[in-house]
C-alpha cells in the first residue's frame, strides 16, 4: 500500500472508531442541577483518586482541588509565570529565594491565609516526601521561613536559578492548621471524613457521589476575580465512560463544558455545531514514549534506536492528530520555547529496514516468521483517546521491523499506579506543561527525578543539567540545555513525538472563560472557571 493510500484508510478507521465508540458507553445519571443555570456542569472522565492536593494522581484530582488550593504563581501562555497568591518573588541572593504574597485571602473557615501556610507547606513537602511534581521541585531546597504575614524566605541547599518560580508554579498552598493534625502529609487524604474541606480558591468541595459527581459551592470572597465573588453559585465535575459520552452530554445539553481536550478528529466537527464553541489553549507539553531500562533488552541503545525508527511519526501526526501538532525534531525542548529549540536535533527517521539492523547490531536474530525474540509491554490510558488511537500504529509499523508490541489499556488510575511503580517496558503518554527545560530536565532525566520514567543515569547528562541548575546566564544555559537534548535524543532516553496545541468545547450559552496552557489549566484554571458567565 501506497503512502497516500495507506493515510486515507487510517483517517477513515480512526474516524470510524471515535463514531462507534460514541454509541456504546453510557453516561451517568443527571445529578441535581441541570445545565442552563447558575451551575457550571463540567464532564470529566475520571473520579478524583487523591483529594490531597500533595499527592494527586489523575486530572480530576488535580482539577477539584486546584479550585480550593491556590498557588503562588500561573502561567501566561510563553511559559512566564505570572502573579497568583504571591504579587513579587525572585531572589535575595544566590541561596535565598523570596515571595511577598497578597493579604486579603482567607480559608473558607475563617482562618486567613498567611505567609506561615505558605512556609510550613513547603517544609511539610520536603520532610514528608509526598509522591508528585511538588516534591520533585524541590531537590535544592533547605527550608523555608514566615518572616512576616506576607513574606517568605527560602533557603536553598546550592544555588538553583529556577526553583523560585518552579516551586511557586507548582506547588499548592494548603492550610496549616488542618494538614497539621496529620502525622505526614504524604499520608494525608484529606477526604472531608472529618467534617469537610476548607478552601482558599473559588468554589469548595460540599457533596462527593463517587463516579457519578462533585459538587462545589462558592466561595464568596475571592478577591483574584473580578468583583471578588466568584460568578456561578455552584461547579459541578461529572464523571463519563469516555471523551465521546461527554461530546454527546454536551450536545444534548447536560453539560456545559469538557474539561479535557477534544480528540483531533472532533474538533472541526464541533466548530460547525449550532450551540457549541471550541477553545484553544497553547501547548506546552509534548506526547512521548520511553522505554524502562531497567529490562535488559531496554537496556541496550541499539534495541531503544531500533524501536525509535520503526514508529511513523508523520503518519501519527497527520491522521491521528488531523496535522494538528509538530515535530520536536525528537527533542525534549519544544518550538514554542523559542530561546531553547534547537532545530539542529533531527527526528528519528521512520525506517523499518534500519530498525532491523539495529536489532541484529544488538545481537538479535529474527525467526523464521521475521520477528525478533521477544516481546515488549507497552502501557497507555484508555481514556487518552488520542494515545489509545497512535499506540495501535506503533504496534504495526514495529511489526514490520520484526519486534512484537504488546498493548496495554488500563483505566487512567491504573495506568498512573502501573507508571509509578515502573510496571511497564514502554510507556505512552504526555506530560501536560514543560514549562521550565531545565526543571523539566532535572525531573525527568536525573536519577531519582519523580518523572524519570526511562530510569536513565548519564553522568554527562546529569553534569549539563546541575550545571545548569546553578547559572544565571540565559545564553550559557541556552547552550547546556541544547547540549543535553542532544544526548537525549540520541541515546533515546525519550521519544518526543510531537506537542500540539489543544481544544476544549463549551456551550455557547456561556462566556468569560480565560484560557491557561495545557490541559491540566486549559479554560478550566480557577480564574476561569470563577470568572465563566451565562450570556
């Protein structure tokens, strides 16, 4: 089959696929509120799993509890941070880093929010050590000190040029005097078993029907929107099988919004549907597979080229993607981060005939059937319907190199389980916001990093990176990272296959939203949901 055609009958099964897929599952029962009203109805394909806000593990739990634990700072759409709960912040000097945060935010019980929340959480999360992104940030961080109800000073372990707006980015804001009562935060699961939950954003978790609904009520003073009180007197996340459930609920009405990004193939129809809008939020992640060197055959570069060369990047990206995401060129530093990219790194060429060879360099030998000994375990989540969609032609273009891929789609909290106890050969995934190359680097590529999904341990690689870590110097930085992308790339310590920018249907009956990047911020960030209207 010919390239062209093999692209049109691949368009016409992805397709076929999101339509059947859509007539199958069946949506939850109406919960009390209907859409229309002065609730904002938002689908969502997970239950919350982590109510802790330390140690959250799929989108809802970090969608609900960001709406009740703010953060220092967000994110403008070129990856600069932008004031949140902390109106300046930056460094004393070279091991000091500073925030002076806003004094008119208070907990929903009452108790006000000050600087002494601010330091005893980031304390609290390097003691305790809670699995998640917030821990991984904070390598090179001592400790930190109320010195006043507004200021906080943090004492850094080595100079580290990133770690105040990274810890500020990433890190929730959670109240002293609840998590306290706790013998370690990590183990905290701030259920709402012991008379609810208390709140410093918008809304306030009040009602929980697992796999069904979560319902928030309003939290008058939120002095970040406009008018301090938030617009919609409840938010409501209901839970559905799946991303074509939610497109049929909002079509029909009973809901109001998607929380997570619309398949590909789905966009443009939607953009044609009377009552229906389509929103676009910048994207700074990427989609990537890595491959577990901990397995002996893993192990090896020439099997992780191998695997590398026989994926048809461009095939994935025009007919999965409907030509909506870019090459990376293979590389952990995206075109969006203009001052970084580095356009000199080339993408794996998809070259089946190559992979073979690499194969046998690395001492295999193909059977009678063309394939190579053995077998690897690819995992993915059944609810990235994208994901579940370009897992299948990985599969079938490393079949035609000889190496056999075994799937495995699992519901997204057991693929996160599966991910963190590194119960996988190949791992297929995105990673929502990569924000920071450096931060990103040291989470994702040194040893111990919490996202180091590839178990890599480079000596050269982890010198650029701690390098670095230390200088202040865009241009010398600029340079090490490029350095460092290069040597990802060609030990395939990742497989960066592209970023996109992603889209998100609403109702037309309702505007104000304020898009953030990446799906986890998307037009579902706490401003924007305080601050969505009915027309």
């Amino acid at each position: 089959m010919n390239r062209t055609a093999k692209l049109g009958a691949l368009a016409v099964a992805a397709v076929t696929v999101l339509a059947l897929s859509a007539c199958a599952p069946s949506a939850p029962p109406e919960v009390e509120a209907s859409a229309g009203s002065d609730t904002l109805t938002i689908a969502t394909t997970t239950d919350v799993v982590n109510y802790n806000p330390l140690i959250g593990n799929s989108r809802s739990d970090y969608w609900v509890t960001n709406l009740m634990y703010p953060h220092l700072l967000t994110i403008a759409e070129d990856g600069t941070k932008q004031p949140q709960v902390a109106l300046e912040w930056g460094y004393v000097d070279e091991t000091t880093g500073f925030y002076e945060i806003r004094d008119d935010l208070t907990w929903s019980d009452g108790v006000k929010l000050t600087a002494e929340d601010v330091a005893w959480t980031m304390n609290a999360v390097k003691q305790d050590a809670p699995s998640g992104t917030f821990y991984g940030q904070l390598a090179n961080f001592e400790s930190a000190t109320a010195v006043s109800d507004t200021r906080i000073e943090i004492d850094l372990v080595t100079a580290d040029a990133s770690i105040v707006e990274e810890i500020g980015f990433w890190g929730n804001v959670i109240p002293k005097h609840v998590f306290e009562k706790a013998d370690s935060v990590a183990d905290f699961p701030n259920d709402g078993s012991d008379g609810g939950w208390v709140s410093a954003g918008p809304y306030l978790l009040t009602d929980v029907q697992v796999g069904q609904s979560y319902t928030m009520e309003r939290v008058e003073d939120y002095p970040l929107v406009e008018g301090g009180t938030p617009i919609s007197a409840k938010v409501i996340y209901r839970v559905f099988p799946d991303v074509n459930t939610e497109i049929l609920a909002l079509q029909s009405g009973e809901v109001d919004l998607i929380a997570n990004a619309l398949p590909p193939a789905q966009v443009e129809t939607l953009r044609g549907t009377p009552g229906i809008e389509v929103a676009e939020a910048v994207g700074l992640g990427y989609a990537h597979m890595t491959y577990n060197m901990t397995k002996p055959d893993l192990a090896k570069l020439e099997v992780r080229q191998a695997l590398a060369h026989a994926v048809d990047y461009e095939t994935i990206r025009e007919v999965v993607l409907q030509g909506q995401a870019v090459s990376t060129g293979s590389s952990p530093l995206m075109p969006v981060l203009g001052d970084y990219y580095d356009d000199s790194i080339e993408e794996y060429e998809f070259d089946t005939d190559l992979a073979r060879s690499l194969m046998e360099d690395a001492g295999y030998e193909a059977g009678a059937d063309g394939m190579f000994p053995m077998s690897f375990r690819l995992i993915y989540s059944l609810q990235d319907s994208v994901t579940s969609q370009w897992v299948t032609l990985v599969k079938d273009s490393a079949a035609e190199a000889g190496i056999a891929i075994e799937l495995q789609g699992t519901e997204r909290n057991t693929y996160l389980a599966q991910t963190n106890a590194g119960d996988f050969d190949i791992y297929a995934g995105n990673f929502a916001i990569m924000d920071d190359p450096v931060t990103n680097m040291t989470l994702t590529y040194l040893p111990g990093g919490v996202i180091n999904y590839t178990y890599v341990d480079d000596p050269e690689l982890s010198e650029l990176i701690i390098t670095a870590q230390s200088t202040t110097d865009k241009a010398e930085k600029v340079e090490l990272m490029q350095e460092a992308a290069a040597i990802v790339r060609d030990n395939v310590y990742d497989n960066i296959m592209y970023t996109q920018n992603l889209y998100f249907a609403h109702s037309d009956k309702w505007t104000g939203f304020i898009s953030k990047p990446s799906e986890l911020l998307s037009i579902v960030n706490p401003l924007s949901i305080a601050s969505a209207r009915l027309k």
